[in-house]
C-alpha cells in the first residue's frame, strides 16, 4: 500500500447473488487514487460505477480481492465497523440534496459533525466556516425550502467537506441542476478539495464537467476500461 494513496484497489470483484442467478457487477478492479486527487468515474448505466462507488465508500465490502482506505485494509472490516470508517473518512454529496426539512441550513451542515462527536459550539463554528466559504454565510438560518436548487446542492458540498474528511465522493452532484449551476458547483468542489486537502471521486454522465477532473476513469462492463489525465 502506497503512503501516498488515498485509495488503493487490487483485484476487486464484487458478486450477487449465488449460483445459476449470480452477477458480477465488478470484474478484478485495479486503481489507485493518489491523495489530493480530483477524479471523475463515468460509464453506461449498469456499468458497475455505483457499486464501485459504494466499495469506496465503505458501504459494501468487495467479495473478493484488497480494498485500502488510507492505509486501512477495509477488505479485512467486519460490516459492522464499516460506519465508523465512513464517519473518519469520507464525506458523501449525492444526486439529491439529501437535506433534512426541519433542519436550518447551518444546522443540515453542524448536525453531522455532533454525531462525529464535535461539540455543539465547535460544529456550529465549522459550519459556519464552510457555508461562508460556498457563499451561502448569509443562509445560515433559512430553511431548506427557501433556497434554489444549486443553492441547496452548495449546502450539500459544505456539509460533505466540513470536518475536513480526507475523501469526499460525489454520486451525480450535477444531475439535478442546470448546465450553468452544475458548472458552479463543479468548480466549487474543486476550489474547495484543492484548498483543505481533500482527495474527491465525482461518479457523473455529465460531460460538461470533465475538463475540472485531474483525471478520467472509464468502467464498462464491471471493468475499467481507459482513463485520461487533465
């Protein structure tokens, strides 16, 4: 394992069900995510980029082969610690939003951090912090409900980065928004990642948003296929 990697894969596969009705969604996956790297992962539906997303993520285990998480051999994790790996680890920006409505939206943000233990004050504080720096600092009381689509997708960027978890992994952040937003955001995460250090996998069809990748890695199949860098 490379100190200098965030992520190391060696022969993944990934298999469900058993049998005559079992299907291999990841076929002997090799990749290697440097730390800092920016890296976008695109593919057909049914490729096997979600499941591959969901290994990074600490979400399923590999059936088969080694899967290294900053050193941490997570092929080796029983299920039931794979939440605390995700709560050290790894901060998640999905399609959807995913706000809570009766949350404020420093409070969408604080909320996370007290279950990772941070006092109230400290997560606020943090919070506070990272909204200011999506441009939302004066948004911290409003509603969910009360902001536009990109706005409420800048608040979910904030809360993925606040704590400064070394990985942040993006299931289509820009499906929902319009080309123009989706630009803003790209750049946001971007300007963001490169600023606090942290190492980003972006899964996405959109391929206005490619030039903002370090890097682009292509799965077929179950199967990584090519890749470019930037």
């Amino acid at each position: 394992m490379s100190d200098q990697a965030a992520v190391q894969l060696r022969g993944i596969t990934k298999t469900y069900g058993e049998g005559a009705l079992a299907f291999r969604a990841l076929k002997g996956i090799d990749l290697t995510i440097p730390r800092g790297e920016f890296m976008m992962l695109v593919g057909p539906s049914g490729s096997g980029k979600t499941t591959l997303l969901s290994i990074l993520g600490c979400v399923l285990t590999p059936t088969a082969g080694e899967a290294y998480l900053f050193g941490e051999p997570v092929h080796r994790r029983r299920e039931a610690e794979l939440p605390d790996l995700r709560l050290s680890y790894i901060g998640f920006i999905f399609q959807g939003h995913n706000l809570l409505p009766a949350l404020s939206v420093e409070d969408n943000v604080a909320f996370p951090l007290e279950l990772r233990g941070y006092t109230r004050k400290a997560a606020l504080a943090e919070a506070r912090e990272v909204l200011g720096a999506v441009g939302l600092g004066d948004k911290l009381t409003r509603g969910p409900e009360e902001l536009s689509g990109g706005q409420r997708q800048r608040v979910a960027v904030a809360r993925a980065v606040a704590g400064r978890p070394p990985l942040i992994l993006a299931d289509e952040p820009t499906a929902a928004l319009d080309a123009e937003t989706g630009q803003q955001v790209t750049q946001l995460l971007k300007q963001l990642s490169s600023e606090r250090g942290h190492t980003v996998v972006v899964v996405t069809h959109d391929n206005r948003i490619f030039h903002y990748a370090d890097r682009t890695v292509h799965i077929e199949d179950g199967v990584l296929t090519s890749q470019e860098k930037h």
